[in-house]
C-alpha cells in the first residue's frame, strides 16, 4: 500500500488505474481504525479492484464545543491495518490541502431538510460539514463505488440523497454495523468510556432492538415506542438526544402501514456521545 498526502498524487495513481480497467472503490474514515473500518474495506472488496482509503479528520464536522481536537488520531496504526485489509492507496491530506482557505469560507454542499434533523438538531453544521467534505473527496477520488457503514445511518441517508441529487457518478454502498459480542457498535468514541460506562453502553443496542420487536410483532404506536425508549435509556443512566421511528427511506415520520422502518437512538454517557440504529423490515398487510 501507498500513502500520499496530496490531491495530485491521489489523481495520478487512480487515473492510471482507470486506464488499465479497474474499478475504484473509496472507503472514507476519520482513522483511528478498528474492525468496523476492516469491515468496509472487506465490503469494497467484493465492489471492485482498486481500494483507496482517506484518513482525516474533517474539522467541518465538528461543532465549537466537540472532540476535534481531542479526536483519536493513530496514522500509523492505520496504515498497518489498512495495508493488512488489502487496500491500495491511503490519502492523508492536512486540513490545508482540503480547506485552502479555511473550513469557514469553503464552497458548501447541503442535504436541507435530512441534515437538520436528529443529528442535525443536536450537532448544528454537522452534517453540512459531512456532506460538503464527501463531495470535495468524491471529486478529488472519482471512485466507481463508496462504502459508507450503516452506523451512522443518517449519514449515509443524505450521502445518498446528495449523490442522487448532484448526480453524480458514483455507486454508494452501505455496509452492516460491526458490534461487540454484548452488542455495542464499534466507535472510536467508545474509547472514550470509563470501565464502568462500557459495562453500561450495550444498554442502547438492547433498547433499540426492543423497540425493533414491537415495531415487527405489527405495534404502529411510534410515539409510545419512542417514549419508552428514552425512558429505558434515562433509567440506565444515559442522557438521550432522541430515540425515534422514522422510514428508513428519508427519515420522514412513519405511517403505520410503513414497512421499511429505522430506529435511532443518540445518547450521551459520560464523555462519549454514542449513536446507534436498528432497521426494520416490517411484512406486507
Ligand atoms: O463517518 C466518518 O468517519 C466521517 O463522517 C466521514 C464520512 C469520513 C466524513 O468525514
């Protein structure tokens, strides 16, 4: 595997490539990998020939008073592991080559609507900051396929909706949460908690998977799911942002005919903000 730091080199290698047919997949990350970021490479995989890796830590996407600074950064960590994973290419720019003139000033992208709500209402700018940082790697990569995880569903809802609606040419692929054995997704975040905290996390898997149960034995009362879901994760002793039924097509409301469901919790434990979601595939009436 190669490491380049610059838009020029990322260009070259893929543009060769291209020439020789290869199909290109891109994995996005903000490094400090664990066997989630394994995962989606095992995923783009199965989508092409080239692999390429980002590693940066978007500063778009990090509000006043969030981790951005304190975020995990472990390069060459990442490096072994990504070179293990059998990736091709690994871009790490500096903040300098992707914001020339600083984050502040730079040209926007924006999902309105999908970016304001959930995440977007407790993390203002988030999401903007997420898109608009895609956009910019999507055109510096022009990859055939992206792999996003399903983790940060919200994520990948307006990455694909942005995709679509700028149309542009690349396939986007979701791929399944990676969880410990007691149910926890993987985050770099979690790092962030105390023993004790970690013993407790599980606690929103469990809760968004009770939640799942009732929505699949055909209960549409959405309102009184959700109700319980805060309470479960209040009496656990987690502060929840949200726990909300929405289509798991655009996070609209659902109708309670509605057979493609998420559910999506947000809550805070100690230091770390966990977020976590569950589909639901519900049968036809
Ligand atoms: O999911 C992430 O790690 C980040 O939001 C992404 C997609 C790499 C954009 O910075």
């Amino acid at each position: 595997m190669e490491t380049v730091t610059t838009i020029g080199a990322v260009r070259e290698r893929v543009y060769a490539w291209r020439r020789a047919g290869a199909r290109v997949v891109f994995v996005p990350t903000m490094g400090n990998l664990h066997p989630g970021h394994v995962s989606l490479i095992e995923t783009a995989r199965r989508h092409g020939e080239r692999f390429v890796a980002s590693i940066f830590v978007n500063p778009m996407q990090f509000g006043p008073n969030e981790d951005f600074a304190h975020y995990p950064r472990t390069p060459r960590a990442d490096e072994h592991m990504l070179a293990s994973a059998g990736c091709d290419l690994m871009f790490m720019p500096d903040v300098t080559e992707i914001y020339p003139h600083g984050s502040e000033r730079v040209t926007r992208v924006e999902v309105p609507g999908l970016s304001r709500i959930l995440e977007g209402e407790f993390r203002p700018g988030h999401l903007e900051g997420v898109s608009t940082v895609v956009a910019k790697l999507f055109h510096i990569v022009e990859p055939d396929v992206a792999v996003f995880g399903e983790k940060d569903f919200q994520q990948l809802t307006v990455i694909r909706r942005m995709v679509a609606e700028l149309c542009m040419r690349v396939e986007i692929v979701g791929a399944p949460t990676r969880r410990d054995a007691d149910g926890l997704a993987l985050s770099s975040r979690n790092q962030y908690l105390t023993p004790a905290e970690r013993q407790l996390a599980p606690v929103i898997y469990a809760t968004l998977e009770a939640a799942a149960a009732r929505l699949r034995g055909g209960d549409a009362q959405f309102a009184s799911i959700e109700r319980s879901g805060v309470q479960a994760l209040e009496e656990a002793g987690l502060r929840p942002d949200y726990f909300s039924v929405r289509r798991a097509d655009d996070l609209s409301a659902p109708r309670p005919e509605t057979r493609a469901l998420v559910v999506l919790a947000a809550a805070r434990l100690g230091r770390a903000r966990l977020i976590d979601n569950v589909q639901v595939a519900r049968p036809g009436s």
